[in-house]
C-alpha cells in the first residue's frame, strides 16, 4: 500500500505558486520549478532513445513545445526525484469542453537510478497525476492522438500523434497494470515528396481535366485549439470545379516560421472522422495526392497524417495507393473512474 507524505515549499526558482510535493517509497513528486527546463528535455530526449525512436528537439523548441503555452499550468507539470535527481516527469490536462475527463498526454522517464526502476517512476508519476484529481474525474486518458488540442501536434518524434507509442513497451505495461485498456489505436502514415509519383486512373484523369486546387489560410476560430496550434501553421488546400464551385477540402499544417517546433519540411495533414472511419472520396483522394506532389516546390520533405483504426480498412490501402508507408503505431489509454 503506498502512502502519501503530502508537504509544501517555496518555489525555488519563480514565486509563482507553492511548489506541491508528495513522497512515494524512494520518489519525490513536486510540480514544476521553472529551473527544470534543461533537465525536463534532456529526459525528453532519454525517454524516446531508450524506446529505440529517434529524436532532434532543442531546448528553444521544447520550451515553446510545452512550457510556453498560454494555458500552461506549473501545477500539472509533474516532476519525480530520487535521490536529488530528476528521472521523470508528466504533464496532466483538462479542458472546459470536457471537464470530467482527465487527460496525460506525456509520460516521461529517463535512465533508471538510485535502485528505482523506470517502471516504478511511470507507475509514480501516473499515480501522483490521478491521486488529486480522480474525484472530479469520470475517466482518465494517457496518451493523445490526433486531436492535437493539447499542443503536442508535430512535436518530435510524435509526429501527427499515435497515443502511446508500441515501442514504449514499459509505459504500456504500467498503464495496464493501473487498469488501462486501449481504447483507440492509430497508425501514422508518411509519404516522402522525393519518391511521390502522381498516380493516375480514370477519376483522377477526369478530375484534372475539370478541376483546379486552391490553397489558403485556414482561420482557427476556438481560443483553445488556436493556442495549441501556436507552433502549426495551419492551412487549407480546396478542390473547385468550373463556377467556383468547391468538392471537398483537407485542413493541414505547416511548421509556423516563428516558433519552428515541428520540423520545417514536414507537413501535417488532418483527416476528418469519417474519411478515417469510411475511406475518402475520389476526389478527396486525388486532392491529397495534389498536395503531395505540390510539397516539393515548397520544400517539403514528408507528408503525414494519423488513421484511427488497427492498421487495416478501406482508407489504409487507398493512402498506400499514393505511396503512404507506416511509420509508427500506438495507442491511447483510456480507464473508468468509478466513484
């Protein structure tokens, strides 16, 4: 039975709250201290390393990644110590939109030490992050996937965002051990603009004859989603007939020249739910394949997008149609609160 020793502190390096601190066996979990930063992306870059997945982020770029949100909150940014060093840290969310649902989109743990093993500091900081707010929670998700309302959209190595990665074997196993199941699994798919040829069929050809492309910039009109798109910027790319009449349209995204946290050759392209869910129309379809093709004047490297799904149906070989390869899979977690 774990115990809780619940104390408070003065922040050491920002007097912006009281720095919040719970004691599991060896661990110290407090909330986030704004001399953190260097040691919070360095186990950024451990965590990914250990799980095998690569990793190019800077300090300046994780920073405006996570901690220069404007809802950024220091008090759910949790941060676990043994023995005076830093090993982990995870952050926690809520939104106004849905208030009962408790969200974790990151978990992170670097090399173990001190006799803690990575799975006791997952274990920590996850039940740390549940522990205050389970009674005003009716569920609690780890992981995020393509909503990228969290801000974690395009920051590396998440890419368009697949929840917990497969490949984070130990966050998995802790998740499950906490009563977690996979509620939704993704698939990320990518395609490289060098290799893209432009596929042609019977449709596409009529819809060249016929049809024109139009990109512009796509307006974000809800407060929170526009501050996690604050790194992204996003666009609209429309496909109209003759009369300027508009068949169908895909939202994506471009790395915002300011910020430069998403990799600035790629491109991120969002997928409606029922595109995700019944395959995409022809003439969704060849619009894609024309952003794709139209990338490499931009100098754009990689195209990718997330599917919810178990990395089969309709919409999965239609991508591999236009030369959309597997990158990666995850998946998120989801656990019932029962009061």
């Amino acid at each position: 039975m774990v115990t809780f020793d619940v104390l408070t502190a003065k922040r050491l390096a920002a007097p912006l709250d009281l720095l919040t601190e719970t004691r599991i066996n060896a661990m110290l979990i407090r909330t986030f201290r704004n001399d953190d930063l260097l040691t919070l992306h360095r186990l950024w870059g451990e965590h990914w390393s250990i799980s095998g997945i690569p990793c190019q982020i800077s300090v300046r770029q994780f920073e405006q990644a996570i901690l220069s949100r404007l809802y950024f909150e220091p008090k759910d940014l949790l941060v676990a110590v043994v023995d005076g060093k830093t090993v982990g840290w995870c952050q926690r969310s809520r939104l106004t939109s849905n208030p009962q649902q408790l969200v974790i989109p990151s978990l992170v743990v670097g090399e173990a030490i001190g006799g803690v093993t990575r799975s006791e500091v997952f274990g920590g900081l996850l039940q740390s992050a549940m522990a205050d707010q389970e009674a005003n929670s009716s569920s609690v998700q780890l992981g995020v996937g393509d909503d990228w309302i969290h801000g974690y959209g395009g920051v590396d190595p998440l890419g368009p965002g697949v929840g917990v990665v497969d490949a984070d074997r130990e966050l998995s196993a802790v998740a499950e051990r906490f009563g977690f199941t996979p509620s939704s699994r993704f698939v990320w798919m990518e395609a490289a603009v060098s290799d893209f040829r432009f596929p042609m069929n019977r449709d596409f050809m009529q819809l060249r004859r016929i049809t024109q492309t139009r990109y512009s910039v796509a307006h974000v009109r809800e407060v929170r989603r526009s501050q996690a798109y604050s790194h992204l910027d996003p666009k609209r790319v429309a496909l109209f007939e003759g009369g300027g009449f508009e068949r169908c349209h895909l939202n994506f995204f471009l790395s915002d020249q300011h910020a430069e946290v998403m990799q600035p050759h790629r491109c991120l392209v969002l997928l409606d739910q029922k595109m995700q869910r019944d395959g995409m129309s022809s003439d969704a379809l060849y619009l894609l394949a024309c952003l794709v093709r139209d990338a490499a004047s931009h100098q754009l490297h990689f195209v990718d997008l997330t599917i919810q799904c178990d990395g089969e149906g309709l919409v999965i070989d239609q991508l591999r149609s236009l030369q959309f390869d597997q990158t990666r899979t995850g998946a998120v977690w989801s656990k019932v609160v029962v009061s």
